[in-house]
C-alpha cells in the first residue's frame, strides 16, 4: 500500500472487538439494480476520512474463527494508511474463511498491499495451509509497513508460518517470490489511489506469468469514480470472475466489489468461481 494518507474510511462491524477506542462511519448505499454490477455505478463515493488512534484490536469474524484463537491486530497509521483495517479486508478474510477453509492446504499464498497483514493473519490463523514444514505465507507492502507486519506476525503467535516481505508494485518480483512462486494472491483494498494502478496492474502480471494456475482473491471499495478504471484495466488484461458469497447484498451496499483473477487463458481457477454462482 501506498504510505499516502488517503480519503478511505475506516471499517465498523459488529465482528470487531476493539481492545482500544476507534472511530467509525456510515456505510454507503446503492440501490438494489446496481448490487452486482459494479460498472453501473455512477456517483462518486468520497466520505470524509475518520481514522483510529493508535492501538489493538480484534476479531474472531463473527465465530469464524474459535474464541481461542481470535485474531489481533495493532492498527497504527503513524507511517501510512496501511496500518488501518478497512473494509474490503474484512470482507475478503470472512470469505475465505468460510468458503477456503480447507482448500487452502498446500498452496503457496503472497498477500499484496498487507498493511498491517490482516488478511494473510486471518488465513494462516483460520484455514488449513498443510504440514507445519510447508513454505511460509507471505504477507508484503512497502518499508512504511514492515514493522508493522512483522509486530502482527509475533503478536498472533504466527512466526514461522507467516513472514513479511517487501515487494513494491511496478518493480522486480523479490527473488523469493520468483523461485517459489504462489498459486494465490490475495488483495484488499489495493484499489484507491489512481497513479499507483498501473504500477500494482503490472505486479500481477508478473505474478500470474510464474506459473500456470494461479488465481488472485481481489476485494476493493468503490470511493471515486477513477477506481473502476481499475476493473475495466483489469479485465482487457486479465480473467476476471465475480466470486460468489452468500454475504454479498451486504458488502455490496457498502460499494465492496470481490473477483477470482487469473491469466488470459488460464481461466481454471476463476471459472470455478463463476460455476459457484
């Protein structure tokens, strides 16, 4: 993620517990003919930005994931907006939560644009990944984020099975990457700042060049009306299947798009998506 502080909102759900105050905003409605048509939308979606203090929070995504083993998350927003949850993360980890629960086993993972790792901390946390010896899932974002990263791996007990990793769009694959390529990505709220599009569109080209059969898991909120440029990009590049979620009427009325993207070709994975629907 970007380390530019940006006009996105912070997420409110009932599924998080904060162990420290935060702050919160009203969700945004569509009407029900645009729900599944992300292209149809025409306004603008541009709320005021709240952000959180500084502190810890967490989750266990409404039972998703046992009292035991709730997910913590510092939030820290002192080196860029990565280091908040928001929606479109919450949104794709209750996914794969409920519906790549053991699917997940043996697969490769990198999350793109971690922030502070929500997504691959609640998958390490809450699927089955495999043997204990398999390759780590990789969480990655720029330098601002690092710390941030690596603070939540140790704080969730997950060292070892996860590990942080720079890797900045629009530049070379980090050499680990390249030799032990993923079979998915995940990637939330990637989407909200237009300059850096083509730089994260060109970083999923390269990954889903390393091997056949690769599918990335991408959730985004609609804020302003250059974000679905992004999609429109997306698909003249790429396959891209919307996913099916029995969650969806709910996330998309608060403007959350989630799609299966895989290779020109290699429709595989993200057909399976679209065979769900």
């Amino acid at each position: 993620m970007s380390n530019t502080i940006d006009t996105k909102e912070p997420l409110v759900t009932a599924t998080v517990v904060p162990v420290t105050p935060s702050s919160s905003s009203s969700d945004l409605s569509d009407t029900e003919g645009e729900l599944f048509s992300p292209l149809a939308l025409a306004e603008d979606f541009t709320p005021l930005p709240v952000y959180k203090a500084a502190g810890t929070t967490e989750t266990d995504f409404d039972g998703l994931l046992p009292a035991d083993g709730r997910l913590r998350l510092h939030e820290d927003l002192k080196n860029g907006c990565g280091g908040q949850l928001w929606p479109a993360g919450m949104t794709l980890a209750r996914y794969l939560l409920k519906y790549h629960k053991k699917s997940l086993a043996g697969k490769r993972i990198l999350e793109l644009g971690a922030g502070g790792g929500l997504v691959g901390l609640a998958v390490a946390r809450g699927c089955d990944l495999g043997d204990d010896d398999h390759s780590p899932l990789y969480i990655t974002d720029q330098m601002e984020m690092f710390s941030l990263m690596r603070h939540n791996i140790a704080l969730n007990g997950l060292e070892g099975k996860v590990e942080a990793m720079l890797l900045n769009w629009g530049e070379p694959l980090p050499a680990a990457v390249v030799a032990n390529p993923p079979d998915v990505i995940l990637a939330a709220d990637c989407v909200y700042f237009e300059p850096a599009f083509p730089l994260l569109q060109t970083t999923l080209t390269d990954l889903l060049a390393l091997r056949p059969g690769v599918v990335v898991y991408f959730c985004f909120k609609k804020r302003r009306r250059a974000d679905m440029q992004f999609l429109k990009q997306a698909r003249r590049r790429f396959h891209v299947a919307e996913v099916e979620d029995d969650e969806r009427p709910v996330w998309s009325r608060q403007g959350l798009f989630m799609f299966a993207i895989s290779a020109k070709g290699d429709k595989t994975q993200a057909a399976k998506e679209e065979e769900r629907e």
